[in-house]
C-alpha cells in the first residue's frame, strides 16, 4: 500500500537534471519556461513555486514525474497566477486543487495519463483556459461549471469512465474539438458523438434551446483578447510564434511531432551549452565552499575558547556547590544522631509495653485454647456416640430390608404358582380372562378420553362400528377428525396420522400371542408376573448421572441416592461421605 512504503529516492541523474533546470530557470536572460520533467520527482519543489512567482514563468512542464499533488504543504497555488502552460501528463496526480480557478491566466492544461478521479467546480473559472486534456485518467463525469470556460477550444476526454455529458457544455460556444469514447456514450447518443463535435454541439443547444452557432463566428474575440493580453503581458515575437505552433498542434498532431523533434534538438544544444555554464558555476561553487570552511574553521576555534571559559566557571560553582553541600550535610548528621537517640528511647518503652500486652494475650489464648479442646472432646464424644447409634438403626433397617427382599420373593413364587395354574386351565377360561382384563382396562378409561369419543360425530362412530375399527375411535377423537374432515383427507394425511400412532403406540390393549399362554413346557423356567406389583418403591433420580433412577442401597448409611451404573466407580456416599462397605441392588416391581 501507498501508506506505508517508502518514498522512491530519486537517482542521481534527476537531482542533478534538477538542479540544473533550476539554475538555468534562475540566469539572467533566461525565457519564461520551467522544464522540471522526468526528475523523478514526487511533490513539486517549493522553489518551483518561488521561481514562477517572482521570474512571473509562463511555462511548467512536470511531466515524466510521480507527482501525487501540485500543490506542496506550505506553498499556494496563487504563486503560479501568471502561468499560460501547466503540463502535468504522465504523473500519479489522484486530483486537481480545489482552487485551481486562481490560475486565471493559464490557456494550456495538460494532465494525460494520470489518476484523476473528480475535477474541482472552479476549473469552470479558468475563463481563458483554450486546451483541457484529460484523457486517460479515471474520470466518471464532467463538472457542470465547465459550461463557463467561454475561451475552451479543445477538449480531450477520451479512455475515461464517462458515460454522460452535461448539457451545460452547450454554453462554450468556442469548442472546435471534443475528442470522447463514442461507442460506450449514453448521452448524447452514440450516433450523435460518433458524427463529431459540431454535431455534439448541435445536439446539447438543441436539448437546452439554444441556438447552435458555429464556434468561427466566436473565435476572433477570442484571439483578439489574447492580442490584448499578450500586450499587457508584454511578450516578445517568439512568443506569438511558440503560441501559434502550440496551437497548430493542437490542430493537427503530426505536425506537432515534427515541431517537437525540432525543439528537441534546439534544447539538447542549450543543454551543452548550459552544461558548459554549470560546470564554470561548480568552479564557483568550490570557491565559495572553501571560503565558507574557513569562516567555519574560524567560529569553531572561537566557540572551543567559550566552551573553555564557560567550563572554568562551571567548575568554580561547582566547588561552591560542593562545600555549602558538605555543610549541609554535617548538620544533617547531628540531627540524625539526635533523633536516632530519641528514637532508641521510644523504642525501648514501646517494647516494654508490648511485652507485657503480648504475655496478657499469650496467657488469654492459652485459656481460650484449653477450653476449645475441651469442647472438641465433648462434640467427639456426642458424634461417636451418635455413629453408634445410627449404625445400629442402619443394621436393623439392613436386617429388615433383607426381610422384605425375601418375602418379595416369596410372592412372586406365589404368583409364579398362580400364573402356572391359570396358564393349565382351558382355552376359553383363558379368553374370558382376558377378555375381562381388556373390559377392565377399557372401564379405566381417562375422563379426558371418554369426553374426546363422546364429542366424535354420530354417523363417523357408526360407520367405525360397521366396519369393525372402533379400535380406531381413539385416533380420531384425539385428532379432532370429522366425517367432512375425513372425507377431503389424501393419503398423505392418513400417513401421518398413522405415523404418529406408530410412535404413540398402541392405545388399546391387545390379546397376547397363542404361544405366549401356552405354558412353558419344562417346569425349571422361571416365569416373570405380567401384572404390576400392587406395592411401588418411590423413587428419586440418580445425583450422580442425574438420568437413572436410583437403584443401589449404600451400606451401612442406608442412602439410596445413585443407580447401578454409577454406584460402582464410588468409594464414598455422595450425601454424608461415608464410607461404602456394602452395596444392595434394588429392583422396583
């Protein structure tokens, strides 16, 4: 990024090519053109400013550099009021100065092939401005206030982002030439800027309801006026003939080339002969240099003997300084001893009275001490008695734990037995049984439920019984499903309901399976009761996992807080902290 690279040192070359168009800027007799081109330069000197203001230069070439600004910091635009030319193509320039309008005298303004993002509305004040080339830059439109440059003869805005131009370009009556990117305009028309500039022109006085006007009937005013200008400025024949090949070439290009190789040529002869000069002006230059080191030579040798004068003083004062400090000081040491004595003293009592405050206090912690372990041994002595206590309830609750553990085996024996001899008896003892269970199941019934079929419609409960699906009555009461309701249902619809009886389940009970109330054919396998015990341990969820019931009996606290899986990675109960001895498993009916 630009923001932090380094600025690219110009070689030795540019400084000196530099240097030496300064110098020759700066001879007598020398013309009104500053060439500071191709110098790698990237800000305008400030004595390029000095030199146009006070010289009154009415040529500026800058081409050929890394320009980002005209303008440097310190310097104002106003010190080139008196330019005619400013060529500024092929630099780095990102935008104009906002107060470039002050160049009121300036007809030739060159910046081709920079980076020019905006023009400034007070180029519109450049009222005798006759050559503005922009082409080549990253223009998006043109500033309306180019409709007051009254003297513009030619205007180059071509391989720029411009789509539009503005209407107020029908005011500059003196356009001979308007070079644009024809086949990417919106306005005017492609067929219209393809057809030229007086076309163009024809076309924006018609859309502002102008008249058109040939720019030959405007331009003898406007050469009269720089006849006029010129003789106030009062230049020289040379310079009416360098103004009228300047704009020749702006007319017709290649005959511009030609002159360019001839000026060319002209400008390498004066360079020799400059060069010559400059070297008579470095002999100078040595000269003035060698005075310049004696006279320094000279200064050093009176600054050296100051240095020393000022050193001897400095050293007197600080002998001065030294004794008032070794004054000081000695009283400094008598009030130290004085006070190291008074201190000693105060020392002395503060550790008396603090001896026998801490002797008090030591006596005080002592007592406080005796009676703390003496409290310590009655809480030991209360808590040991009370473990004993409670490790006696915790073996009787064991003991009957046990108890019931072996009665609840004793009753699912017993149902065994029941379930054995129900399992012999006949077929259709064995439907009535069910049969019964099934009424029964249907008697208990939710309230809920009952309502939810009694609010099914009459006719859609009639046709369920006639079709046998009043095991279906159930889905339907729950799903709101009425006969109309029914009758539009796709069967996508019925899927998803089936779908979530599926996973609901079942919602009536079911006849077991004829293999299922076969009885076993060997008396040794066990058999499971299929009816819920009529007797539930209530239980809590694990505090470990916080998922499982708990199911492990600690022993000998008697906590039930932790389930099979978790009981087995602990040595200590998770609610009082005691130690586990032994574990029972519990299994809830």
């Amino acid at each position: 990024m630009f923001l932090f690279s380094k600025k690219k040192k110009p070689s030795e070359d540019s400084i000196k090519r530099l240097e030496y168009q300064l110098c020759l800027a700066k001879e007598a007799g020398a013309d009104d053109i500053l060439d500071i081109s191709a110098c790698e330069l990237t800000e305008v000197p400030s004595s390029a400013f000095s030199l146009c203001k006070v010289l009154q230069k009415k040529v500026l070439i800058l081409h050929g550099n890394d320009l980002r600004s005209l303008v440097p910091k310190g310097c104002c635009i106003g010190a080139l009021a008196t330019l005619k030319v400013l060529d500024l193509h092929e630099n780095k320039l990102t935008s104009l100065p906002d107060d470039i309008g002050k160049l009121l005298s300036l007809q030739v303004l060159n910046v081709e092939k920079n980076r020019i993002k905006q023009l400034p509305d007070s180029i519109g004040d450049l009222r005798y401005l006759q050559t503005l080339n922009v082409k080549e830059n990253r223009l998006t439109v043109i500033p309306v206030s180019v409709g007051h440059m009254s003297s513009l003869r030619t205007l180059d805005i071509s391989e720029n982002s411009i789509r539009e131009l503005p209407k107020e370009l029908a005011s500059v009556r003196t356009l001979e030439s308007l070079i644009l990117d024809a086949q990417v305009m919106s306005y005017p028309p492609v067929s219209v800027c393809t057809a030229g500039t007086e076309e163009v022109q024809r076309y924006l006085c018609s859309e502002m309801g102008l008249e058109y006007c040939p720019p030959s009937q405007y331009l003898l005013p406007v050469l009269e006026h720089d006849g006029g200008k010129q003789e106030v400025d009062c230049v020289d024949g040379e310079e009416k003939a360098w103004q009228s090949k300047f704009m020749d070439y702006e007319k017709r290009k290649e005959q511009k080339q030609l002159e360019k190789l001839i000026f060319e040529k002209d400008l390498e002869e004066k360079q020799r002969e400059h060069t010559q000069l400059f070297l008579l002006n470095n002999s100078r230059k040595e000269d003035v240099l060698l005075s310049v080191k004696l006279e320094q030579q000279r200064l050093e040798l009176g600054v050296s003997q100051q240095q020393k004068a000022q050193e001897t003083e400095r050293q007197k004062i600080l002998d001065k300084v030294r004794q008032a400090e070794s004054n000081v000081m000695s009283r400094i040491s008598d009030l130290l001893f004085d006070n190291k004595r008074k201190l000693s003293y105060y020392f002395l009592r503060t550790n008396l009275s603090f001896f026998s405050s801490f002797s008090l206090d030591y006596m005080d912690k002592k007592f406080d001490q005796v009676l703390s372990l003496q409290q310590l041994d009655k809480s030991k002595a209360i808590s040991q008695i009370l473990q004993e206590v409670l490790a006696d309830q915790r073996t009787a609750l064991t003991d009957l734990l046990q108890q019931l553990l072996k009665q609840k085996d004793q009753r699912e024996e017993e149902l065994r037995m029941v379930l054995v001899e129900m399992d012999q008896k006949s077929e259709s003892n064995q439907q009535n049984y069910w049969m019964i269970q099934y009424q029964r199941l249907l008697d208990a019934k939710p309230l809920s439920l009952r309502m939810q079929e009694a609010a099914v419609d009459g006719d859609l409960g009639n046709l369920l019984c006639k079709l046998s699906a009043q095991h279906y009555l159930p889905v339907i009461a729950h799903h709101r499903i009425t006969a109309e309701a029914l009758r539009h249902m796709t069967t996508k619809d019925l899927r998803k309901v089936s779908k979530e009886m599926q996973e609901a389940g079942p919602s009536t009970p079911t006849a077991p399976l004829q293999q299922q109330l076969t009885p076993p054919l060997t008396p040794n396998t066990p058999l499971t009761p299929t009816a819920p015990s009529p007797d539930r341990f209530s239980s809590s969820e694990c505090v470990v996992c916080m998922e499982h019931e708990s199911q492990v009996i600690f022993l000998p606290c008697g906590h039930v807080c932790c389930c099979q899986t978790c009981s087995s990675a602990l040595q200590s109960c998770p609610l009082c902290r005691g130690s586990i001895s032994q574990r029972v498993r519990l299994y809830h009916g």
